[in-house]
C-alpha cells in the first residue's frame, strides 16, 4: 500500500515536471543523441 501511494506520488510530480518544461532539455540531448547515431540497441 506504501508503494502504490510512493508510485502515485512520483507519477504526480513526473506529469508537473514535464508540463513546466523541466525535461526538455534532457530530451532534446537524447534525440540529438539518437540523431548522431550515438545509441545501441538493447
């Protein structure tokens, strides 16, 4: 029960991080990544 409330909580702040732009940047890094041909498969 701790971990679904744990989960919920975390899930909450990923949904209000990414709605004020906090991930864009760290997004962006990862496509250019990704465009550069700097990946593996997994």
């Amino acid at each position: 029960m701790f971990l679904d409330l744990d989960y919920q909580r975390w899930d909450e702040q990923l949904k209000s991080d990414i709605a004020a732009g906090k991930l864009d940047n760290l997004a962006q890094e990862a496509l250019t990544e990704f465009e550069a041909g700097h990946y593996r498969a997994i």
